[in-house]
C-alpha cells in the first residue's frame, strides 16, 4: 500500500495527490479559460473528492486562478491546504520576469492574501530564486511575512541541491517544485534530499504536459490494470516516493476523475520494474 498523506512542514497533513490550478487559465497561463462556472466546478468537484492540497500562483492568468480559488471554494473546509507562488512578473503570455527584491514579494504576498480572502496562506512558494538579489534578501521577508503570520510555511520552485541546502542554512522550507515526471527524472538527486529532510517534493508536469497519456510503456500497463496511461503516469510518482505530491492540473472534470483515481491504482513489482527502466533522463 502506499502512503496516502505527507505532513507539510511536518504539521500540516495533505493527501499526496492534490490539484493545480493552471489550466483554469487560457494559453500560455495567460488570460481566462472558458466560463469561469467550468472551473469553480472542478475546483469545488476536487475537494469533494478528498483532495486538500491545491497549489496556485498569482501569475497564473495573472491573478485569475487565485480568484477562482477564493471564489470556489471561500469560506475554506477545515484541513484544506492552499498554496500559492510569487516572485514571477507575466507581461504577456510569453513572457516571465523574475522579481526577487524583498518589497516586491511583500507586496506579491499580500496581494495574494487579499484575492484568496486569507490571513495566513498554509504555503507560499518562492516561484523563481532572483540571481540578482541576495537569497538572504528573498528568504528573510518571507520569514518576516511568516512572523507577522501572513505566512505558514516556505517553499521553494526549481532549484538545484545546491540552492536547496543553502537556503536551508537560512530558513526552514516545507517543500520544493521541480520538473519530475516518469520520462524526465533529473532532479532525482534534489528528491533524495527532500525525502532525508522531510521536504515536500511538488512535481510539475507530473504528466510529461501530457506527453506521457500517450506513452507506450504507460499505454501497456494501463490496459493491464483497465485504466489510462495517465493514471499510470501518476501512480509511479506515488509508488517512487512517499515525499512526492503531485498536484496535477486540468480545467476538465472528467480529466479530474481520471487523475483522482490514480491513487488507487497499485502498481505490481514487475510494473515497477519495467516503469523504472523506460527513463530517457
């Protein structure tokens, strides 16, 4: 059997499988997507079965998704755990601006709060670490913001080991969101660490962004259990590791329910085996 929850900061107890929101967003994570009705749907359709951990960032839209958030789901179930992410300017659909400096992710954090109807968010990301701003800097406003209780606990989005254990010397982080997926597992060795820490491991394009629905090796064992490629795809990720937690995204209940049955998908020794070796990383 695997393991169903993690404790978030070591406190906070999430099921490992939760849901992300990006896809309520148009192309690009930019604009609306659809009738915002749609997506209030697959948020509240989300929680009712079971998932408490949904992962946003003001960036996506910008600022849609967290309003659909608050909109959905506001007053939020007890033991409901809302992340979300700042340090990232959108100006366009393609385009992405880091901003670290301390007064902007104060201003970023608050802003969040406001659209997502919170005095405390359970956990705020840092999207992207600013190469030219100290991580001193970065890390000691959120520690601020956490000390004046606007903040829960600290993540991290896309750093190497490295950067990791440095912050790490400065503050405490609840978890970490990198790329890591069936076919692309570079950040195995970040994985290792966060499971010896006690670190959250957030995998984004949990899916491949949908190449693995179509993967062969997924395809042939999906037809084994009766179930899809892509609920495959998800289970290796909650067999691999019990600090994984991916928080897949999709703007389609259907696509919902097939995700949330991944967790009870068990895969055997042999699938494992054979699931382990079809890596390209």
């Amino acid at each position: 059997m695997i393991q169903d929850s993690f404790p978030l900061g070591g406190e906070l107890p999430v099921r490992r499988l939760g849901y992300g929101t990006a896809q309520l967003t148009g192309p690009g994570y930019w604009g609306p997507r659809g009738d915002p009705e749609d997506a209030v749907a697959v948020l509240r359709r989300a929680v009712e079965r079971g998932v408490t951990l949904i992962d946003t960032a003001d960036n996506y839209g910008p600022s849609i998704a967290e309003e659909l958030v608050a909109e959905a789901l506001h007053p939020y179930p007890e033991g409901l755990v809302i992340a979300t992410k700042g340090g990232v300017v959108r100006t366009g659909d393609n385009a992405w601006h880091v901003d670290g400096r301390p007064e902007r992710l104060r201003e970023m954090c608050e802003a969040s709060l406001r659209r997502l109807r919170l005095e405390t968010v359970d956990l705020y990301q840092l999207h992207r670490l600013d190469a030219d701003v100290p991580m001193a800097e970065q890390l000691g406003v959120l520690d601020e913001l956490r000390a004046e209780g606007k903040i829960r606990h600290v993540g991290l989005d896309s750093v190497t080991v490295e950067q990791l254990e440095a912050a790490l010397e400065l503050t405490s982080v609840a978890s970490v969101q990198n790329r890591y997926n069936l076919l692309d597992r570079a950040c195995e060795p970040l994985l290792k660490v966060c499971e010896a820490r006690g670190i959250a491991f957030l995998p984004w394009f949990p899916l491949g962004n949908g190449s693995l629905t179509s993967d062969p090796v997924c395809a042939d064992i999906a037809a084994a259990h009766g179930v899809g490629p892509g609920q495959i795809a998800l289970a290796w990720l909650l067999h691999r590791s019990p600090a994984l937690c991916p928080t897949p995204g999709t703007g389609s209940l259907t696509h919902l329910e097939e995700n949330l049955d991944a967790g009870a998908v068990e895969l055997s020794a042999s699938d494992l085996t054979r699931l382990d070796a079809s890596t390209t990383a």
